[in-house]
C-alpha cells in the first residue's frame, strides 16, 4: 500500500476542537514533525479537514 508523509507546519493552538483532534489522531504534536501514513481514503479525508495546518510531502 503507498504512503504520504504528513507535516504539521502551523499550530493547532485556538483552532476549532476537531480540528485539533484530527491533528492529535493523525499523530501529530509538534510543528515541523512529520508522520508517514497510508494513503487511504479516510486519511485523505482528515487531511482535507485540516490542510490548512499540514503540509502533504512527495
């Protein structure tokens, strides 16, 4: 199965409470961390939510 790499490049400090569990599901705690997931639908999904706050990297 691919992967993506995900990367937190904005806080998610003051943003709506979802979003800030989206963050924390994805793995995420720092800025500048970066996570490798499965590119699955749903993962695809909780990015779009928060694409604001992440960076996808190739």
């Amino acid at each position: 199965m691919a992967t993506i790499k995900i990367k937190l490049v904005k806080s998610p400090i003051g943003k709506p409470e979802t979003h800030r569990k989206t963050i924390k599901a994805l793995g995420l705690r720092k800025i500048g961390q970066v996570v490798e997931m499965n590119d699955t639908p749903q993962i695809r999904g909780m990015i779009h939510q928060v694409d604001y706050m992440v960076e996808v990297i190739d």
